[in-house]
C-alpha cells in the first residue's frame, strides 16, 4: 500500500481526505461512502479504487484512497447538492493548475483536437454521473435481461398492474413486504422472476436504490395459465 506525503498534490487524483474538506464531511463517512459503491465500480471497471495511506498529526499510518475524477464524480452521485457543487468547485481549480502548466503549444493542440472542455461543470458531473449510474445498472441487471414487468404482463390482458397484482397476492404467488411485491416461499427459486435494480434521487439529492420485481418467461407463461389467458 503506497503512503501519501501530505506535501504533494496529484492535479490529476483527489484523496478521500481532500473530498472530506472540501464537501465538509467527516471522513469516516467519505470513506463509507466510497466502500459502499466500489463493490458495483469493481464490477463494472474490474477494478477496485486505490487505497493508499496517509500519516496523521500523531504520525500514525491511516487508510485513504486517492481517486481520479471519473471516480470521484461516481462518488459524488451519493452527496447532496451542495456538496457535489463544492466538489465540481474543487475539480474546476483542479483543472484550471493543469491548463496552466501546458504549455502554449499543448493547449492550442488540444483546443484543435475539440478538448475543449478541461473544467468540470455541474453538467459535466451529471452527465458523467447517469453514464456511469447506467453501466452499473446494466452489470447488475444482466441476470434479469429479458424479464417482464408486471405492468406490461397485465397490459397484455387488459388489465390494471394493481388488479394482477391482487390477483397473484390473492393466489398466494406473491405478497406485500417491505415496501414491494416478494414471491411468496412456495414459489421461490422456481425460476419464476427475479429482481431488477434502479436507482433514483431523493429530494436532499441523494442517491438511492431499490429493487423490483419482474418476470422471467416462465414467470409469464405461468401467470398466464394461472389466470386462465
């Protein structure tokens, strides 16, 4: 594990410490945050972030990790507004250094090839952001590819989603847990459905998810002779 001296700056990386200070987070919580996502950046990237260290005021050795933008930008999608403003802030000054140690040639070069947009912006980071939440989306959603929602099964018989629905919770197939439909244990592990991931924004900005569950073929085609179509 490589040790951070505190005296140097990558303009191209940021520290979960410097993410700390500048969004205004203790960094125990930066550093859950950033555990809690880099499971499904792992599986989406096949690599993990880099965890480095650091020594504190008493000299002692400390984890940290030491991200690129991209990866920071992942991260950010966990904050609120005003700490992925302070963030993109941040990355602006950061950008800002690098332009300024090209030189003259290098930046013409660049501006010439379209790299126009060195800074980060708030659009810059949502953009970023939704590809990012969209490839971590389709990793964890491949083993429901194909599946059907129980909106569009219901479509296909004429029928409201909350009527199939209270017909398969009134056949014992599925009930009300949690805030969701789950498959009752009498029809688990059959094969019927499975859960398909998404996410979404709370109003404070933050981001969560949720699962949901849909219908493997076998799922449909069961359903529909349970219903008698």
């Amino acid at each position: 594990m490589t040790t951070l001296s505190m005296t140097t700056h990558d303009s191209q990386r940021m520290t979960s410490l410097e993410i700390a200070e500048v969004t205004g987070k203790p960094h125990c919580d930066v550093l859950k945050a950033i555990r809690k996502m880099e499971d499904a950046w792992a599986r989406v990237n096949g690599g993990k972030f880099s965890l480095v260290e650091y020594r504190d005021q008493k000299g002692e050795l400390r984890p940290c990790y030491s991200l690129t933008k991209t990866e920071c930008l992942y991260i950010a999608t966990k904050f609120n507004d005003e700490a992925r403003a302070r963030l993109v802030t941040r990355w602006q000054q950061l950008e800002r250094q690098r332009v300024g140690e090209l030189s003259s040639g290098m930046q013409e070069r660049l501006m010439h090839q379209g790299i126009r947009k060195l800074l980060v912006t708030d659009g810059d980071v949502m953009n970023e952001a939704e590809r990012i939440v969209g490839r971590t989306l389709t990793a964890n959603n491949k083993h429901a590819d194909g599946c059907i929602t129980t909106t569009d099964i219901a479509r296909g018989f004429g029928m409201e989603t909350r009527d199939l629905n209270a017909f398969l919770t009134d056949k014992g197939v599925q009930r009300w847990k949690r805030g969701q439909f789950r498959l009752t244990p009498d029809y688990e592990g059959r094969g019927l459905a499975q859960d398909r991931l998404f996410i979404y924004y709370s109003k404070d900005g933050k981001q969560k998810e949720r699962t949901y569950l849909v219908w493997t073929q076998k799922g449909a085609d069961f359903i529909r002779e349970l219903a008698g179509f």
